[in-house]
C-alpha cells in the first residue's frame, strides 16, 4: 500500500519560491541567449555553454521539485519499505526493521533498524497505526512502542 508523503506548510513554501527562482532564471538566460545571438559581437562557445547550462538547470530543479510533489511515498510490501522522493528511490528491507515507534506528545513517527540506525516517517497522522500495522504484519518481529519523550537533536 502507497503512503502520501505529507509535507509542511514551510516546505510548500520553498518549493513555490523555487519555482519561482528557477522561472526567473530560465527567462532571463532565455533573454540573454537572444541577445547574444542578435548581437554583432561574436559570443564564444563558453558562453553558449553557460548559458545552455544555466537554461537547463532551473529546468531540471523544476521537474524535481514537480516530481517530489507529486510522486513523494511510503509503500510497504511483504518484503521492502520503499521510500520514493521525487526521483530518489530508496528501499529498506522490512526485515531489518526492529522497531516502530509513534512519539504521542510530538505526533511523529518513527521506524528503528537492527543496526541502530533510525528513520522518521513523514505521513499524515491517521494513518500512522495503518502503516504500522501493515509493517508488521510484513514482519511479525517488529516492535510497536509509543512515547512521550522528548525528541533527541543531533
């Protein structure tokens, strides 16, 4: 099952300014290859090249920041928790989960690896006990916990 990533009011922020840099951007090195193709002062490959490149990044930017807004998830299946963040994929496997835990007082949570490692879980808070539960179900050995406790900043 696909799980929305659920993102902040501030970070939607960003990504519209963002967007609204790399729009910038992109029109004013558009405007800036027009001139330097109308101009009768010869322009060097270089500057081509850095205006082809300052053409395609915010274009790239763009369809990143499209792709994470669209297409960011949790799915949990038998055997992996896959994480997709726009173009970035990464797939834990469920059997190095040890632990699942859901700070009540923070609403936050959390998933902790065999290995120590942890990872915060970033959904919509109704659903928490459904992703716990169909990641235990995947793994009969995970633990469920909940806490209070104060979050700990490294």
């Amino acid at each position: 099952m696909k799980y929305k990533y659920k993102f902040s009011f501030l970070i939607i922020i960003v990504f519209v300014l963002f967007y609204i840099v790399a729009g910038t951007l992109l029109v004013w090195n558009v405007i800036r290859l027009v001139n330097s193709l109308q101009s009768p002062i010869q322009t060097t490959v270089y500057n081509y090249i850095s205006i082809g490149l300052c053409i395609i990044l915010p274009i790239a930017f763009g369809a990143e920041i499209t792709a994470a807004v669209f297409s960011s998830n949790y799915t949990v299946n038998e055997k992996t928790l896959t994480v997709n963040f726009g173009f970035i994929k990464e797939v834990f496997q469920v059997s190095e989960i040890e632990a699942v835990v859901k700070n009540v007082r923070y609403n936050k949570l959390g998933i902790t690896f065999k290995d120590g490692s942890s990872y915060r879980i970033i959904i919509d808070e109704k659903l928490f006990d459904d992703f716990s539960s169909q990641l235990i179900s995947a793994n009969k050995f995970i633990s469920y916990g909940e806490t209070d406790a104060e979050e700990k900043r490294k």
